[in-house]
C-alpha cells in the first residue's frame, strides 16, 4: 500500500488529490511544521534524505517531488486514467504543466513569500534597510514575474476548461498548488478563469475527501 508522507499546508495535497481520484488505498503518515520557521520536522529526514514533502513509500520505493510521485501513480496503478493517450496534443499539453507547475510557477511565488518575510526575521538595527531591499526586489522583479505568470494561466484556461485540453487530468492537480498558492499570495484569484478553476477543483468530491484525510489546508 501507498503510504503519503504528509506536511500540514504543503504540496503533498495534491498526492491525496490524486489517490482519492484514482480511488486508491492509502496510508496517511502526518508530519508537522515548525511553528516558528515553518520548516519540516527533523523526522522527515528518515524518510528522505532532503526532509521534505511530499514523499511516498510503495513497498521497497521511496519518491519524493510532487511531479515525479504523479507520474509513478499514473504509470502503476492509473489504468489509463486522468492522463491523455500518447501521441495526442493533449498528452504533450499534459507533460508540459506537470514540469511546468514546479519548475517556472513555482519560482516566482517562492521568491514573493521570501521577500515577504524577510523585513519580519531581520536584526532590529537593520529592519529598515531590509524592509527596503525587499520592497524594491518585490517591485522591480518578483511582481512583474507573478503578473506575468497570472495572465499567462487565466489565458491557457481560455483555450480549454483544464489545462491539458477538455477533460480533467492530473495537470490539473498538478497546477492546484501554484494556483492556490497565487491566489493567496499574489491575487490569482482576480483572475475570472483562475476563480472558476479553483472553485472547480474545490467543488470535486476526491479534493473535499482529500481534506478530510490530509487535515487543516489553508489553501483551500
């Protein structure tokens, strides 16, 4: 059986998307943040060596990063499912947003938390001058980068109600997380398209059950 390393309020979410998608057995190991750093416990280093989420243990495997724990599930236990047929547009559609959501989306918006806590975890003495480095690296490259980014995914979600064309997949999961994140963070959620996506994916009774087993998501 699957067992899902879960972190509370991480990108492990989506791997509970999923299994409940596919209607699979699985086991629920939760670990949770520091409530000061926000960082993964120490314990998640006994599972993988980085000690991060998510991280799945199947049998003698251990897989860690979202994308690469998506694509082992479809490939094993999928039977065809949430995943277009090779050689189609859509399947290529359906490679690209799954690199895509932690490679280019993620980037911008991590940098836009970073910057964000920054002024809050400075030395009293040089608070100011922080504060004042990361508005301008906020200002000058993070928010243009988020813009860009957000226009780009409200004018895919123009060309087709999911992102790999017209039928749900695991694209779809894949990219909840950054827009999750973006709407939260960045005012993704101003996006009209953007909206309706989120509240399609929330309104899915495998997302709803997918909380019920993962915990408190604050993204949701």
């Amino acid at each position: 059986m699957i067992v899902v390393h879960h972190l509370n309020n991480s990108r492990s979410q989506r791997v509970l998307w999923l299994l409940e998608e596919l209607g699979l057995p699985y086991e629920v190991k939760r670990y949770e943040r520091d409530a000061k750093t926000m960082l993964a416990p120490p314990a998640l280093l006994a599972i993988h060596p980085l000690g991060k989420s998510p991280v799945i243990t199947d049998g003698d495997k251990t897989l860690a990063e979202t994308g690469a724990i998506i694509a082992y599930v479809i490939e094993t236990y999928g039977q065809g499912r949430l995943i277009p047929p090779a050689g189609t547009p859509e399947r290529l559609r359906w490679t690209y947003w799954l690199h895509y959501a932690e490679g280019s989306a993620m980037t911008p918006l991590l940098l836009k938390l970073v910057f964000t806590a920054l002024p809050a975890r400075a030395p009293g003495l040089l608070k100011g001058l922080v504060k004042a480095i990361a508005a301008r690296a906020q200002s000058g490259f993070v928010d243009p980068q988020l813009k860009l980014h957000l226009d780009y995914w409200d004018a895919e979600l123009a060309k087709s109600a999911w992102f790999a064309g017209p039928d749900f997949t695991a694209a779809d999961i894949m990219m909840s997380f950054p827009l999750e994140a973006g709407a939260a963070r960045a005012g993704a959620g101003s996006r009209p398209r953007v909206k309706a996506f989120l509240e399609r994916i929330h309104a899915r009774p495998a997302y709803k059950a997918a909380l019920e087993r993962g915990g408190p998501y604050d993204y949701a």
